[in-house]
C-alpha cells in the first residue's frame, strides 16, 4: 500500500474502547484514499511490541494516539482495507476510444 492509493475497507469491526477513542471509523465496501503509511505498532492498548502497516486516510481524521509519545494520530491497520482494482488513466482512455467506435456509434439504454 502506497500513498495515494485507493483501497476499500473490507473490516469494519471495532470493539467498544476503539470507538470511544475514535472519532471516525472506515465502514465496509466504502473506498478511500491513503494519506500516509507508517510502522505501526500492533496493540494500541498495551503499546505491543510487534510491528504492523499502519495507514491514514484522506476522507478520515482523527485525534492523537493517547498511547503514542509523539502523538501520531489515530490511524488504522492496512490488514482492514484491499486495494481498489483500477486501471491507470492512461490504459481507461485508451479502452474508452476503442469502445467508441464500435457497434455503430449508437448509445444503449441496458
């Protein structure tokens, strides 16, 4: 997971202290965008000693991590979300043109 990369949140569970320190959470099949990737750690409440991939997103702010000495703000594991499939511009434009042409021009209402 990149930064700018779109992705879709595939777990939106989240036990009772995580939605008191919260103040906006991802919902399942929402897509959003990823404002940073960072080493994060992987028990926020016991300040766990194992690592995990820690992401902010663009559409979610949130407060800084109580638990945190640099008060890293609030963010999520890149285990909840899955890369959103997208073609890159360039290779969407290109299928558009084509698809333009063919089957006579004319619109269909399917």
């Amino acid at each position: 997971m990149v930064k700018g990369q779109k992705v879709v949140c595939i777990n939106d569970t989240f036990g009772e202290f995580i939605r008191a320190i919260y103040l906006r959470l991802p919902v399942k099949g929402k897509t959003y965008t990823i404002r940073e990737v960072y080493l994060g750690r992987e028990k926020i409440v016991k300040g766990g000693e194992s690592a995990t991939v820690g992401i902010l997103l663009a559409e979610l702010v949130n407060p800084p991590d109580p638990f945190h000495a640099g008060k890293q703000e609030l963010g999520f594991s890149s285990e909840r979300f899955a890369p959103l499939e997208e073609l890159p511009a360039e290779v969407e434009e290109a299928e558009v043109a084509v698809g333009a042409g063919a089957g006579g021009g004319g619109f269909s209402y399917n």
